[in-house]
C-alpha cells in the first residue's frame, strides 16, 4: 500500500510540473503576442539587419524547386518569403509562429507580394502540429533561444524533417559581442536591483556561445553539423530611434519596461542613451552584433 502511494504522489508531481511548465510556456507567448504590431511596423527593418542572416541560411540548407520549407518563430516571415523564390511554384513554404498575430502579419506580406506557394500557420516550435518527414529545409532566425526546452524543439524538428532534410537557425552571440541589446539589459539591471533577463528565463542570450550550440546539437539526432559567427550590426539614425525600436521588440523586456513608473523608465532610457552614445559615428549608431549560423542535415 505504501508503494502505491507513493507511485499516486509522484504522478501527481509530475501531472503538476507538466502544468506548470504549460503556464510557463503560456505566459511566454502571450508575451510575444503582445509585441507582434510592432513588429509588422518595423518588419522592413527587421529584413533589412536580417538580410545577410537570411542570405547564408539559404545558402547553407540551399532550398530546391518542388521542396517544401517551414519557417518556425518567423515573426513577420522574412526568412521564409526569401526561401519562395528558391522552391519556386512547384514548391511550398509554410511561415509559422506560435503568435497568430505574427502569423496574421507574415501572411498579409506574403499576400502582398503574390506569393501563392506560400501558407502561414500557428506552430508550437516546441509541438510541431505538422506530420513526421514532412518538409525538406526548416529554417528558425533567432528563435531557438527564446523557448523553454530548445532540446525539445530539435528533436520536433528532426521529426519533421524528411531523410536528407536540411535545418538552418540563428542565435544571438556573446552577450558582450551585441552591446545593442546588452547595453539595456545592464542599465535595467541597475535600475530595477536585479539581474536582466532575470535567471531561469528564455532570452536572446540563452544560447549564445558556441560550446553551449554544440552541448545542444549533439543530443539532437542531426548530422554535418556546422556552427559559425555572422557579423550582424545594429545601424540607427540616433540613439532614440534605437531605444523606442528595441523597446517595441523586445517581447519580455517590453513588458518589464512598461511596468516601471514613468520616472523610471526615463532614467532607463537616459542611462541607456548615454551607454550605447559610444558607437555614435558621423553617419548614426553602428553598433556591433553578432549572430551564430547552425546548420544540420536529417541523415
């Protein structure tokens, strides 16, 4: 009898952990969705600072006419609506976020360019709701760092993938390499009296060295895998262009800022101007960034 209790006890931990973790996940989109205008407002400039990502991940999972490519967290789709033209319309490309807002804006832009090989669907990048070996290229722009259990979301994409099947996905670098975004997370730290992105959160940093990617890629069942740095510079016309722009995208952080009272978040702010002025040139801000490539193959 004592043994029976004990498996009751422990199943009703885990049913309670499984739970959680859920709300967990839950709070995170919710997150997202709420940042999702704005990134359809600045999705030409996301394309833009994106456009040398995009370029060396369709030249690394090298998208063919008549393949099927899924874009996973793809935010306005600019991956994904570059990838078009490679599968051409014998192909098909599937844009997904777990926003349907985001979704809502990937499929209007491609609605707008005619692009009639291309659907968007809300997707979990952790709980694929696609079939096993269904697409030959996946694609994920800095998207992997931000969910819960990237080892989860790697393994749903090798089971979507089909034999042969290629991944390409970015990440942010060292934190200290992307002062663009570093520079509000320290002067938050200050602010607020504690550590930014707080301990145990998903954030843009959370795979950001190459030995974490490899840790991560060898458990994940994937072949030929590469991994390297992309210089990925942040440009700006001031240093309140810069602020408002990574403010309106910043999901989590977005959230965290709006909860200040007013006089908090304008000391933020001045802080934060003052910091990022160093990368001021006679041109704007050009402030450094890097990104790490990862590419895999479904043998």
């Amino acid at each position: 009898m004592e043994t029976t209790r004990n498996v009751k006890l422990e199943a009703v931990s885990s049913n309670q952990a499984i739970s959680d973790a859920e709300q967990f996940r839950q709070r995170l989109h919710g997150m997202w969705s709420g940042v999702a205008r704005a990134w359809g407002k600045h999705a030409a400039f996301i394309d833009e600072r994106g456009a040398t990502v995009t370029d060396q991940m369709l030249a690394l999972a090298i998208p063919r006419p008549g393949e099927r490519v899924l874009e996973l967290a793809c935010g306005p789709g600019g991956v994904g609506l570059a990838a078009a033209s490679h599968v051409g319309m014998t192909g098909h490309v599937m844009l997904s976020d777990i926003a349907v807002e985001m979704v809502s804006i990937a499929a209007t832009r491609a609605e707008q360019l005619g692009l009639a090989n291309v659907v968007a669907s809300v997707l979990d990048l952790e709980d694929i709701a696609q079939p096993d070996n269904s697409f030959d290229v996946v694609f994920c722009r800095e998207g992997l760092m931000l969910v819960q259990d990237p080892g989860r979301a790697l393994q749903e994409i090798r089971r979507v993938l089909r034999p042969n099947g290629r991944l390409a996905f970015t990440v942010w670098g060292p934190r200290a390499d992307n002062p663009w975004l570093n520079v509000i997370f320290e002067a938050m730290s200050v602010q607020v009296g504690a550590p930014m992105p707080p301990p145990g959160m998903p954030h843009p940093f959370s795979l950001d060295h190459t030995s974490k990617l490899a840790n991560l890629m060898a458990g994940s069942g994937l072949s030929d895998v590469s991994i390297s740095e992309l210089p990925t510079p942040y440009k700006a016309a001031s240093a309140n262009e810069w602020w408002e722009r990574c403010c309106a995208l910043a999901g989590p952080m977005a959230r965290k800022l709006a909860s200040l009272p007013e006089e908090a978040q304008q000391a933020l702010r001045t802080r934060a101007c003052e910091a990022i002025y160093r990368y001021q040139t006679k041109n704007g801000l050009e402030i450094p960034g890097v990104s790490l490539l990862v590419g895999a193959r479904k043998a």
